[in-house]
C-alpha cells in the first residue's frame, strides 16, 4: 500500500510542475495549494513519495525473504 501512496505522490509532485510549466500556469486541482511555492513544494511531495515507495518496498523484501 505504501508503494501505491508514493507513486501517486510522485506522479502529482513531478506531474503538476511539467504541466504547470508547460501550459502556462494550469495547475492540478490536488496540487493547486502548491502553486505559490512551486517549484520547491512539487519536488518535495515527489521525493517524499519516493521515499515512501521505497520503504514499501523494502519493508515487503524484508517480510518475504524472512
């Protein structure tokens, strides 16, 4: 389940500042609140989610090779 969350986080961090940049300042309605402290905010929730799908997924090898 951590795996899933991260992976939303990384896809609405890296996926809100490309279309923030690409279309003029069209922002995800999730990531809206990010806006004024774009680009810092959207790289954050993106490595916090890698973070979080890593852990996962160390945590399922750990339980599986036990």
């Amino acid at each position: 389940m951590r795996e899933v969350i991260g992976i939303i986080l990384i896809v609405q961090g890296i996926g809100s500042l490309v279309i923030t940049k690409a279309f003029n300042g069209q922002e995800w309605f999730l990531m809206r609140w990010a806006t004024p402290y774009s680009p810092w905010a959207h790289i954050a929730i993106a490595v916090f989610g890698l973070l979080l799908a890593a852990a996962g997924t160390s945590a399922r090898r750990r339980r599986n090779h036990a």
